[in-house]
C-alpha cells in the first residue's frame, strides 16, 4: 500500500535528517526552558537586593558563597555579588522576550502590508515598496540609534525600535511571493467564485506566502537579539532592572583588564550558543521550505 505524507510530517522528517540542526534545536529548547524556569532554578534573584550579599562581590567561578551556606558561585558573582549562573538566566529570558517579540509583531505588519502590495499592484504596490528602499538604504543600527534616542531606555520602547527596524524585511518577502502566488489557478478559481479579497488574502495567498516568511522570521530572532544586545551594551538598550545579555557584558567590560574576565565572558558565552542555534535550526528550515537550495 502506497502512503503518502502530509507536508507537515514531510517537513518535520526532512528537518530531522541534519543531526546538527537536530543538536541545535535541543540546545535552543534547553536554554529557553532555563530562561522560562529560572525563578525556579536560580539560587537567588540577581536583581532583588535583599538576597545580594556585597561580601560575594566579583568572586571567581567555583567559589563557595558567603550569603547562601552551602551554595557555590559557578560561575563567579559581579561587582554587586551577583550570581552570575542566576544573572545569565534572566538575561536569557529578557533577550528571548525582546526577540520573538519584537519578531512576532513585525512579522504581522510586514506579512499584512506585504500581502496588500502584492495583491494589489499598481499605485499601493509602487508606494509600499518605495518606503521599504527607503528603510532598507539605511542601517538597521542607525535607525534603532536614533529612535531609542528619541523614545529612551525600557523594555516596550526597544521592541518598538526593533520592529521599526524589522517589519520591511518581511514586507518584501511576503510581497515577492504574493506576485507570484496572485497568478496562479486557485488565485483565480477564488476569484470566479466570488471571494472578498480580504478572504483571498488570509486564507488562499497568506498559507502559500508563508514558508519564506517563517525562515526569514527564525533568521530575525537572531538579528534583534543581536541588535538589542549590541544597543544594551552601548547603554541605549534596556534598564539595569530589565538585564539582558548584552547588558550583563557590558557590566563586565570594564573588569576585564583586572583578570575578571566571567563577568562578561559567561553572557557572552551564552549569548554566542542562542545566536549559533537560532541560526542553525533557521538555515535548516530554509532548506526544508526550500529543497533547491539544500546543500549536495
């Protein structure tokens, strides 16, 4: 007996078939589920300064903690004795809200205007793209620069730079699939059928328009939690209260020429890992969208 796949199971096994990819996506899930629990995991909130202890303050990796008997700092404590295993999860789980968030929303402006423009044509299709040059003729730090500039630091105030920043990208994407989706059968049996175009676009082009949107999505996580460290690390990104990755490099930077170097070396480290396995599992979900591009 024949049996034939659904696309969805096809595009799971065919994603299943890179080990690294595979490895990657494990250690993604371990460091978001780290991220998630770490109200949990952590031995003490990093931020709360009723359970900080100056005494710990800049211990090295291993060391036995003063404030917390039987405890261990293994990865060393700040200059306000801080853990720094406690610090790098909530940084963990600060930097992934900043990303998928600020990812999610510029997805849905840009996959929306980008189905209206390709849709559409003409006039609507001309001016859209016309703004999209233009945001993309700059850089995409410029414009987070000048606009956290003018709003100042906090955690909805970069997620608003950064989808400022982002939504053109999927904009594009979203409009170069739609031209050549808009011209094919089904567009146009929906349309003899008498279809509003509102229906045509959510539920006959946007499924078709979406697997190049969702690797250019996975790539963009990446992209803004990069982007947001850097800003942080400039002191434009995030509060001291709302830490982030960056953040926590950039609180170390200053203690490296004294030897002390986990301070920023472990964010660092861990900043390096999410960014590698972000990009993996999306570079693996651009071959399985795309089987053209796989590597021979």
């Amino acid at each position: 007996m024949i049996r034939f796949d659904s696309p969805a199971r096809a595009a799971l096994r065919n994603f299943a078939a890179s080990s690294v990819a595979l490895a990657a996506l494990a250690v993604l899930l371990l460091l978001a589920g780290a991220a998630l629990l770490a109200p949990w995991l952590a031995a003490q909130n990093p931020y709360d300064l009723t359970q900080l202890d100056l005494m710990d303050a800049r211990q090295p990796p291993g060391a036995a903690a003063a404030g917390l008997p039987g405890h261990h700092y293994w990865l060393g404590t700040d200059e306000q004795g801080r853990d720094m295993g406690a610090a790098i999860l909530y940084g963990l789980r600060t930097s992934l809200v900043v990303g998928l968030a600020s990812t999610a929303l510029a997805l849905l402006i840009g996959v929306l205007l980008g189905l209206a423009a390709g849709y559409a044509g003409g006039r609507v299709d001309a001016l859209l793209m016309r703004i999209v040059d233009v945001q993309l003729s700059f850089p995409a730090m410029l414009i987070a620069l000048v606009l956290l500039a003018a709003l100042g630091q906090g955690l909805g105030k970069i997620v608003s730079a950064l989808v400022a920043v982002q939504w053109a990208y999927y904009a594009r994407t979203t409009r170069s699939a739609a031209l050549v989706e808009r011209r094919k059968e089904y567009i146009e049996a929906a349309r003899m059928q008498g279809l509003s175009p509102l229906r045509i676009l959510l539920g006959h082009l946007l499924p078709n328009c979406l697997p190049p949107v969702l690797v250019v999505a996975a790539l963009q996580v990446a992209a803004a939690i990069s982007l947001e460290a850097t800003l942080s690390f400039l002191g434009l990104g995030l509060p001291i209260t709302e830490p982030s990755l960056g953040l926590l490099i950039a609180n170390g930077f200053q203690h490296l020429m004294s030897g002390r170097y986990w301070i920023s070396f472990f964010p660092g480290l861990a900043l390096l890992l999410l960014i590698v396995c972000i990009n993996l599992v999306a570079d693996q979900m651009r071959d399985v969208f795309n089987p053209r591009l796989q590597k021979q």
